[in-house]
C-alpha cells in the first residue's frame, strides 16, 4: 500500500482539507485500497481538534467526509513511514525536512509541485488569509494531479 501524507503548520486547514480531497478521490476512483492518506502539521497548537470551520463548511460544500480527521504532529517516524510527504508551501517543507534529517526514505515535496501552473507554488493558509475558496481550489488541483504522479510512479 502506498501512503501519502500531507502537512501543514497546525493542520486545521489546508493539510486536512487535501486529505479529504485525495480520500474522496480515492473512493471514487476506487484506489482507496491501495493508496491510505493522512495529514499532519509541523506544530502542536491544535492537536486533537477538527478541522477549522472553514474548511469544514468547504468540504460541506462539496459533500466530502472528514469526520475521522483530528489535527495532529508530525513526527519524524512519519518520514519513514509515508512514501509521499506533501507540504502546503515552502516553510511546511523546510520545517519537514529539518525533522526529516539528511537521509529521509519519503518523496518530500510540495503539492503545487505537481501542477503545471508554476505561477502559484505555495497553497496559501486561509487561517490567515480567510480565503477558504482559493484554497480549496489549489489542493483540489493539486491532489488530481498528485494522484496522477502516484498512479504512473507507482504503477497503479
């Protein structure tokens, strides 16, 4: 099974909002067997809650389940652990790599990476920005095309 994580500062926003984005494409694809995915932040402030209302009343919108996600940590077993490790924009990926140390096994990257549109390279955080629309818009991009690079990488 491959598995995929993705990461963002506190992980109420954006990297639970691309979890449930790339489950729900999973289920409908039907590679929810062989793709698992989750989501973490690079720090502790909202461990144990759900996702942020905002990005609740997103996924709401578009009838995505995220009932199960609960914020929590990145650890560095998550690096040896998930194949893909997926940051939001560039601090999520400095501040993973410093846990990750010199020699991680995950293909570390960021989600806008695997959009043609380098234009727009970090997913901006709504916690801040209030902009929820523009956000979901980025990791639904994203996640398609991330699953697409996952499915010819590892021949799915």
């Amino acid at each position: 099974m491959v598995r995929v994580l993705f990461v963002c500062l506190g992980n109420i926003c954006r990297s639970p909002m691309a979890e449930a984005v790339f489950r729900h494409l999973l289920i409908n694809k039907g590679l929810d067997g062989k793709i698992e995915v989750d989501s973490a932040g690079t720090g502790d402030w909202h461990v144990g809650q759900p996702p942020h209302k905002g990005t609740q009343k997103k996924l709401e919108e578009y009838k995505i389940d995220y009932s199960s996600i609960r914020a929590r940590q990145l650890n560095q077993s998550d690096l040896n652990h998930y194949h893909y490790v997926i940051a939001m924009d560039e601090k999520n990926l400095n501040d993973i790599g410093l846990i990750a140390g010199k020699n991680p096994t995950a293909y570390i990257a960021r989600l806008m990476d695997f959009v043609d549109d380098k234009s727009v390279v970090d997913v901006p955080d709504p916690y801040f920005t209030g902009n929820f629309d523009l956000t979901y818009d980025l990791v639904t991009q994203g996640c398609e095309q991330l699953l697409s690079f996952i499915c010819k990488r590892e021949n799915i």
